[in-house]
C-alpha cells in the first residue's frame, strides 16, 4: 500500500506540472456558520485562472453569478496587464531564480511525498466506481512513531483520511481528509479544530491527465486565539482547455497564438 500510495503521489506531482498547460473556470462558494452551523451569509466568486509565463493568475468575472461591473473588470484586467509587463521586462538574472525557486518547491513536493508515504499505515477497504471507473478503496492512519523529516510534516498525524485509487491509471480520483485532533500553525497562532474536513473529486482530462473537478471543506479555526472561523463550501472546476502559446508575452490587446485547443467541462 505505501508503494502505491508512492506512485499515485508522484503522479499527482506530475498532474500539477501539467495543469500549467490549461486555462480553466474555478467558482468558490464560502458560506459563513455560527455556533449552531447554520449558514449566516453566502459568498460567491468566479474566476478564469490563466497561465502568464508559467505564472497561475486569477482573474475574477463575476460575484454571486453576476458578472463584474465595467470599472471592476477594468481593474481585474489592470491586474493582468501588470503581471504581464513584468514578465516582458523579467531580466535574465531574475528569470533564473524564478526558476530556482520553483524547481525547490517541487522538490520539496517530492520530499513531502515520501513523508506521506511514511507517515501512515494504509488498508485496502474494497473497491467501488467513481466517475464510471473502477476504484480501489484505501484508509490511511497515522502511523505509530513517525518521525518526520520536514518541517510541515508534523502536522501529518493529526489527519486521517480515505483515498479513491483509479485502477486504470494508478490516479487518485478522489480523498477525504479529516482532522482528528487540534492543528497550530504559524507564528500568529491559528488552531484548525478537529473535525475539519476537506474532500477532493479530479477528472480525467484530455486522456493524459488528472485535474481537479471538485473540492468541499468545513472548517473550525482560530485565530491568534480570539477570532473563530466556521464555514463550509466548494470548488468547482471547468472548462479546461489546453494551450500551446509562443515564447512572447504580449499585451491585452493581442493574443498569443494558440494550438491544439481542446477542453473538457
């Protein structure tokens, strides 16, 4: 099971390098609890996230299904427009430790993979269909005496969770993932209560990779040890479609040229 799991999250490492190939639609809806769980407020935001140089950028069109007024899409394309002047005017010097930078956060990925793999004893449960595929079924719990290695890792005992494995193509299709015990974090102390819980659904794109369809939360937080945070949600993604653009930056008014466009709602 470790060896598996091992697989299935290099994979997801190689998903996340692939997903800069594609432009997509990511709706958030946050709804804010009180005590009881009873929902207070609703929020509703929509995006078209972007791919500028290798850089994920998030422009919002529209609040609780509406689409953004004049003045504010002008602002959302002002923020667009910056990210691409920077890039036109990127020196050499600073286009390597971009680079640099990147290449450790995936390395780091690649380490905290392993501590994953370490940190809990995993059961195969049974088998059941996701998405009109078949499944293995595998709970995961934190493991007796691990020792961790990274820094972040620590917090991998106090989470316990069930993962969907696509039998086809060794992917993870699905994760439940449940706090079951208090969590700080920061310098500023926030506490993520027991409970919280956080479930992913991805999708099978174009034949070759594996993206997120769907994530669903409910938090309990604290922070600085006065404020608490309950609220629960989703994501949803869309629309992906794939690109190919040339080496130049352009401005808004142009476009860079595309190849084979495809997408998958």
């Amino acid at each position: 099971m470790q060896e598996l799991f091992r697989i299935v999250a290099d994979k997801d490492l190689e998903n996340e390098k692939r997903e800069r190939d594609y432009t997509y639609v990511d709706r958030e809806v946050q709804n804010k609890l009180d005590g009881n769980g009873q929902t207070t407020s609703t929020e509703v935001r929509t995006y078209d996230v972007l791919q500028i140089a290798g850089e994920e950028v998030r422009r919002l069109t529209a609040k609780d299904d509406k689409p953004l007024d004049a003045k504010d899409a002008a602002k959302e394309d002002e923020k667009i427009q910056k990210v691409i002047d920077k890039r036109k005017n990127e020196s050499d010097s600073d286009r390597r430790k971009r680079e640099e930078k990147e290449e450790k956060e995936r390395e780091d990925g690649r380490k905290f993979v392993k501590e994953i793999a370490d940190a809990y004893n995993f059961t195969l449960v049974g088998t059941e269909i996701v998405s009109g595929r078949e499944s293995w079924v595998i709970d995961g719990e934190p493991r007796a005496g691990f020792e961790p290695h990274m820094k972040d890792a620590k917090f991998l005992t106090k989470f316990h969770g069930r993962v969907w494995i696509d039998k086809g193509d060794l992917q993870m299709a699905k994760m439940d993932i449940e706090a079951i015990d208090t969590v700080s974090v920061g310098l500023v102390i926030a506490r993520i209560h027991k409970g919280t819980r956080f479930m992913l659904e991805q999708t099978r794109v174009n034949d070759e990779v594996w993206l997120p369809r769907q994530i669903t939360f409910k938090i309990d937080a604290r922070v600085a040890l006065l404020k608490g945070y309950k609220m629960d949600g989703e994501d949803t993604y869309s629309d992906y479609k794939k690109f190919r653009t040339s080496s130049k930056i352009v401005g808004m008014g142009e476009l860079p040229e595309e190849k084979d466009s495809s997408k998958q709602k």
